[in-house]
C-alpha cells in the first residue's frame, strides 16, 4: 500500500499536495509508516541520512 | 564510556600479538585492528552500553566486547573477500588463502577471549552459545546474499534479519546475557530494527555510487532496487529493466549514470527507500522508548543508532 501511495505521488503533485497539507488520509499503511512519511516529506527533499555510510553493515 | 576506546584496544591488541605468532599474520591483524578503532568501535560499544543499561559494572565485560569486535571483524574479512570490496583494505593487501586464515584467526580468536572472560561461567556459557547461533544465522544469510536471488521485499527482510541484524543483536545481547545471566527479547526486537534500517540506508548509498562498489551494476536485488524496477514502467526507463534482466550489458549503462539519479527521484525510489528505513528506525525507538531503564543508557543508545 505504502508503495502505491508514493508511486500516485510521484506521478500526481496535486495528490502529494493534498496529503502534504492533510486533505487526504494515509488509509492503509501502518502509524509508523505515516510519520515517517509525514516527516520525510516535511523535509521535501530525499532524505540526505540516506546518503551516510553505516559501516557496521 | 570515555575510555571504552582505548580500554577494547589494549585487550585486542594483547591478544592479537598473543595468538598470531606468524610475522605477516600479526602485522595484518594489527593494523586490522587499527581499521576497527577508526570505525570507533562500535559493536563492542553496543556490548558495553547493554552491560551498564541492564546494571553491569565490572570492567571485564570490556574483553567481552573485545570478543565481539574480533567476530565483526572476521566476519567483514570474509564478506569482503567474498565481494571483492573494499580494496583499500589491509587484508587485500595478502593473499587470499592468507587473508581466508587471519578471518578464521580472527574467528576463532573471538571464541577464545570470550570463554576467558571472568564472569560466571553459565553466563559465558550462554553468551557463546548465543554468539555461535547468531554467527551462524549470519552465514545463512550472506548465503542468500549472494546467491542474489531476492524476488520481493520479505525475502530482502528475511536476508537483512539473518545477514546484518542479526550480528547487531548478538553485540548487544551479549552485554545484556554477562549483566543478568538471561536474553532479553526486547532489545533483540530493537536491534534488529536498527540493523534493518542500516541495511537499507547502506543498500541506497550502494544504488547511487556509481564510481565505487555499485548494486545496480552489479545487479543486486536490493530493497531499492526492487521498489525501482516496480516502478520504473516508462518506455524511457525500461533500459534499467533490461539491464538487470541481462539483456543489456555492462557497457552499454555505464553512460547512463547522471540519467540513473533521475530515474532514481523520479520514480519516488528515494523517497520510499526513506520512508521505508525510517519506519524501521522509529520501531526501534517505540521499542526502547516503551523501556523502563536508565535514560541515560537509552539515550545513548539512540545516539548510537542515528
């Protein structure tokens, strides 16, 4: 579900938009994926963490 | 914690320069070693910090850290040997039937220290029990690794779990077991969250570098590159299919790299990979948070984990 989600996304701004400013319920996927969502998406930009090396893996 | 450093060296050299009698042995696992502390340590850190979470306070649970540090390493030799990465590496620098016996040194090694420890002894008892199960479930899953055969996303977890988490939980279960003589299922549950997560950010990082060890090169299915090729349908982007499917080869991408980072954003590949590692983050975090301990000791377990 969560992929769906990003992939409509992607393709629809408006969509993005609409859940960016709340207008739309995050309807099934779980509460953590919703705040990470949520946060990431305040961040508007790809998460820049992502990018760090963990050197334990 | 502040001298955590320096105290795990003294302990890993002591033994290093004990048991590896061999000249070209020794050198390369001392300067191994000096690798480790540049990577601060932190297996053995996360050994340490569960000891003193769970009431711990004797300072030999340094040279069990010190037994954890010496698995890690030998385990990332192997890996390293297995995936030719990493080249700038002091074991690259042997051969490899030599390098293939400083990781089984070190291995072995790892055993050693632990059942020197002096703890009692149905503690270090069940601590190596514990560490052989998790060295174990980490060489199935470096086997599923490598035979590259992950088709959807709870293959790639079921992987992840063995290959990674699970010597993540093993570092930090071992303090847990030398401060209360038992497992606690709650930090196996967090730490394998956090492992997930470091997983998955190490697998993105791994999509993106093209001028170094590369996954989509070398067609690793990994979460991102699963999420990637579900999505990316557009005639424009079926050469990432194909390539993948071995009907494009290497030569004919390796141009393709500034359209790759597109594809990548595009796709939304960057911002699911995202929220995918940090689901997994904030698990861990609802996990300790739910904890009654220390707040000093979870604090720096989240500092740790970032």
């Amino acid at each position: 579900m969560l992929k769906e989600m990003i992939r409509k996304m992607v393709m629809e701004p408006d969509f993005m938009a609409r859940i960016q400013n709340g207008q739309l319920q995050l309807a099934g996927i779980s509460a953590l994926e919703q705040r990470a969502l949520m946060d990431v998406m305040q961040d508007r930009k790809p998460d820049e963490s992502l990018r760090k090396t963990v050197y334990w893996c | 914690m502040k001298d955590f450093e320096v105290r795990i060296m003294s302990e890993l050299v002591e033994y290093a320069e004990a048991f590896f009698k061999v000249e070209v042995l020794r050198e390369a696992a001392l300067a191994s070693l000096q690798v480790k502390q540049s990577e601060s340590l932190l297996f053995g850190k996360l050994t340490v910090l569960h000891y003193r979470m769970f009431g711990g306070e004797d300072s030999e649970i340094y040279r069990a850290a010190a037994a954890v540090e010496l698995m890690i390493l030998g385990l990332d030799i192997i890996d390293d040997l297995q995936d030719e990465d990493h080249n700038d590496m002091p074991w690259h620098m042997l051969s490899k039937d030599i390098a293939l016996n400083l990781a089984i040194g070190f291995l072995t090694l790892s055993q050693e220290v632990l059942l020197e420890c002096a703890f009692p002894l149905d503690r270090i008892h069940k601590s190596a029990l514990y560490f052989n199960r998790q060295i174990l479930v980490a060489i199935n899953g470096q086997t599923l690794d490598l035979l590259n055969a992950i088709e959807d996303e709870a293959y790639y977890l079921d992987m992840v779990k063995q290959k990674s988490a699970a010597l993540l939980v093993c570092a930090c279960m071992t303090g847990v077991i030398m401060a209360t003589g038992q497992m606690d299922e709650r930090v196996a549950d967090y730490a394998q969250e956090v492992g997930i997560a470091a997983q998955i950010k190490n697998d993105y990082r791994d999509l993106l570098d093209w001028g170094n060890k590369n996954d989509f090169l070398r067609r690793k299915r990994t979460l991102p590159l699963l999420y990637l090729l579900s999505a990316a349908e557009d005639q424009a982007d079926s050469w990432i299919g194909d390539y993948i499917a071995g009907r494009l080869e290497l030569e004919e991408v390796l141009p393709r790299s500034g359209e790759f980072g597109a594809v990548v954003e595009r796709t939304g590949t960057a911002l699911y990979t995202s929220v995918r590692m940090r689901s997994h983050y904030y698990r861990f975090l609802s996990i300790i948070e739910s904890m009654e301990i220390d707040p000093k000791w979870r604090d720096l377990m989240i500092e740790a984990a970032r």
